[in-house]
C-alpha cells in the first residue's frame, strides 16, 4: 500500500507535500510535469493529503476512477532510476535500500496496536527498538 499523486499536480508541483513527508519519499523526478511517491518507501502516515492544495493525493485504495492510470504511472516514474538516499536508509551508493522500508512499515504497525489499545507499550518497545536498530537509529 502507498499513497499515490494524480492528475491535479500536474504543472503544479508546489512541494508542499514533500516538506511534510517524515521519510522523504515524494519526489521530483527529472522531466516529468508532476510529483511521484515512491510505491514501497511510502509509509502510508497520511501526512501529505491534507497539505496538498489541489488534492492530488490519494490512499492508494480511495484513487478516483478516473485517474486509476496514476497508480501505475507512480510506480513505473521510479522504473529504471536511481533513487538518492532518503531518510528510509537508502544506501550510500544512491539506490534506496530495500529494507527499511518493511522495517518502517512493521513499527507503523506496532504503533497503531498500541493505540487501539491490542497491544501494550512495553510489548511493542520491545519490537519497536530492535526494527529502530536495523535503521540504523539508536535508542536509550
Ligand atoms: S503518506 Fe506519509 S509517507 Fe506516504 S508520501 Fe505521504 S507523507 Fe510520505
Ligand atoms: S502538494 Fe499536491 S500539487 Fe503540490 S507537489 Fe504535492 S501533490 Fe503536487
């Protein structure tokens, strides 16, 4: 699952979800006329949606009909490109790591068990910090 842009941010391009964006998975991709996320960095936080004054941006299961085509064309814009490092531990050599983000997405998990109140905090720190680990980030 990923958020996806369509049509309405075509030639509009304002960025404003990319400064909310906590793993720096939207991007402006050399020669296209609008912003893509990326289908597998997305964490699916939901940040971006309401910041885009023109809602171009949609859960992937919520995409009107009519621009069904931008799930797609989101996916095949990364086809054959070189992502630089984001904040979801790509790698030094410009291709963004596979891992992390399963890492992410496994945490976002853990987190929405703790507020649903299915899981308690302590259970989930302790799979939290292990994932963390393996992101590179270091708690306590
Ligand atoms: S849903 Fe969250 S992670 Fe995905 S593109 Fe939007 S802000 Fe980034
Ligand atoms: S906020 Fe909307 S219009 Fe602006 S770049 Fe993002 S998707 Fe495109």
């Amino acid at each position: 699952m990923a958020f996806v842009i369509a049509e309405p941010c075509v030639d509009v391009k304002d960025t404003a979800c990319v400064k909310v964006c906590p793993v720096d998975c939207i991007y402006d991709l050399e020669g296209e006329n609008q912003l893509y996320i990326h289908p597998t960095e997305c964490i699916d936080c939901g940040a971006c949606q309401p910041e885009c004054p023109v809602q171009a941006i949609f859960p992937l299961s919520d995409v009107p009909a009519q621009w069904a085509s931008y799930i797609e064309k989101n996916a095949k814009a990364f086809e054959g490109r070189e992502i630089h490092a984001s904040a979801t531990g790509g790698g030094s050599d410009g291709v963004a790591a596979p891992a992390a983000p399963n890492e992410l997405d496994a945490i976002r998990k853990l987190l929405e068990q703790v507020s649903a109140k299915k899981l308690a905090p302590e259970a989930a720190l302790e799979q939290v910090v292990p994932a963390l680990k393996k992101l590179g980030i270091h708690v306590g």
